[in-house]
C-alpha cells in the first residue's frame, strides 16, 4: 500500500490535473496552451486510476477528453493534434493502449483503423553495414519516412500486444522485428538509449525512462536473456534520474514486473512537489499514475501472456 506521503501527493495532483484539463477536451502540455495526445493520455490513465467518484460522474468527465482523441484522428487512421504537423507515433501506440483500457466500446470506433495505420508504417531500412548494430530492422519512427526509435516502438508493439484480437493482418510480423530491433539495439549492459545502442564505434549508456518504455512492451518476453538484463539495469539506475516522468516509468515499470516500487514511489513523492511547480502536465500525469497504487496497477501496460 502506498504510504501518507504518497497518498497526500496522488490526491493533490489528482486536483491539479482535473483543474489543468481543457474544457474543450484534453489537456496541454503546459496550462493555457492547446492540447495534446500524450499529456492528454497519461492524464486519462493517472485520473482513471485515482478517480474516487461514482463512476457515472467519471464517464461524464472522462467522455469530453476522449472525444478529443477521436478528433485527432486522419483518413489514414492515426493520429495528429496538430493538423500541420505529422503523426507522432509513440503518441498513436500509448492512444491506442489508452482506449483499449479506458473505453473499449466508444473506441472500437477508432481503433481497428488506428492500428491499421500503426502497422502501415515502417521505419526507414539502412543498407549501410554496421558490426554493432543491424540498420535493416524496421520497426517505428517517431514520424514517418524516419529512422525507427526505441519509444515509438515500444509503445506501437505494446498496442498491437493489447489488441491482438482486432489487430490486422501482419501485426504478429511487425511485433516480431520490432522485437528483435529491440534485442539489436539492447546496450551492452542492459537498458535501451533512445536510439542506438552504439554511435562512431563507441557503446552508447542507456537511459532510465527508453529502458522502462521498453521493457514495458516487452514484460511477456521476461526470461529472454536481454530482457532479464535489462530489467536488471532499471533496478541498479531506478532511482538516478530523479524526473517524474523517469521515476513515475519506473515505478509502473517495475509493478508490471512483480518488482518492489515502494522506494521509487516514496522518492517519486518527494520530486512530484518540483514537478507540479514546474507545470509539465505529462510529467505529472505519468506520476500520479504511479502513485494511485493498489488502485491502478499499471493494467494499461499489462498484456496476456
């Protein structure tokens, strides 16, 4: 069970953040500004977890933000809050994962075309050779017609994980590669940089908040060897990269593996205070999704194995 300290800092950012949404739908990354896929989905996944209201008041609340997300969405089937600008596609996989939590039926309306376009996209195949590394592998860039990423794949694979059952034809092959970029870009002692696990002939440190993404989309493949050490890696740095967002992955990250959070949490409490002060709205959301506890527990990151 989560502490005092953890339960006052969930209640007061659960305030902040229904206070923060837009009345319009959704929520910005910062207050006043317009709103985004992301923020507003890990603020759906934080507030669904600490809502302690009827759940028909949470409908009501609920239902003018995912509106939003289904505004947001193109004639290809994914995703763009800003109409200029292309499709983010870690966005598309975590409003994928967020709907298929949060609103099953209402989006069943989106989702079948959203993850047509999640597996219509390809990161870009290198012919260059590499000894470290394999640059043929495509799995998903941040935006099309780029080199693929660490994050968007990782959130794209976990959606297609969660939705196997209205995923379309070719997913299980997209995962598959995905998976095995993954592997291929695994640094030497476990964890995930953002992109590559080496640059210019030199071995690339991995990162807390890439390796917790990661590791995320890849718990049902927990006794690969380059999982296990991986997680491994995210117990010795959890509590190095003292950020909401950092310390809020690992702690859902960690849960989703049977792990003990308790000391991320408590340490999460403490830096939450500078995240509310500092007003980034995803980094708050991502931390009172980890701070709701028992309530939560990280079921949006959880797939059958």
């Amino acid at each position: 069970m989560a502490g005092a300290l953890e339960q006052r800092r969930a209640e007061a950012l659960t305030a902040r953040l229904t206070q923060l949404a837009n009345p319009s739908g959704g929520w910005p990354y910062y207050a006043g500004k317009k709103s985004r896929l992301e923020p507003t989905c890990w603020a759906l996944l934080a507030l669904h977890g600490a809502w302690t209201d009827s759940a028909a008041e949470w409908s009501r609340f609920a239902s003018i933000h995912l509106d939003f997300v289904h505004r947001c969405q193109r004639r290809d089937g994914l995703l763009s809050d800003t109409p200029e600008a292309p499709t983010n596609l870690a966005a598309d996989g975590l409003a994928a994962c967020t709907l298929a939590e949060l609103s099953p039926a209402s989006g069943a309306a989106i989702l079948p075309a959203l993850l047509d376009g999640i597996v219509a996209v390809k990161g870009l195949r290198v012919n260059e050779p590499d000894t470290r590394q394999d640059n043929t592998l495509q799995a998903w860039p941040w935006y099309p017609d780029t080199f693929s990423w660490v994050e968007p794949t990782a959130w794209c694979v976990l959606a297609l994980k969660k939705l196997r059952s209205i995923a379309p034809p070719g997913s299980a092959a997209r995962i598959t590669e995905a998976e095995r970029m993954l592997e291929n870009r695994c640094c030497e002692t476990g964890g995930w940089n953002y992109g590559n696990a080496s640059a210019l002939g030199q071995d690339l440190r991995p990162h807390v908040p890439p390796t917790a993404t990661a590791l995320l989309a890849l718990h049902d493949r927990r006794e690969a060897s380059w999982v296990a050490k991986s997680i491994a890696f995210l117990e010795g740095a959890r509590l190095k990269e003292k950020s909401g967002a950092a310390l809020g992955l690992t702690a859902l990250c960690l849960r989703v593996y049977g792990r003990d959070s308790a000391i991320v949490e408590a340490q999460l409490a403490d830096v939450s205070v500078q995240t509310e002060e500092l007003g980034n709205i995803h980094s708050m959301a991502v931390a009172l999704s980890a701070l709701t506890g028992d309530r939560h527990q990280a079921r949006a990151f959880r797939v059958a194995q």
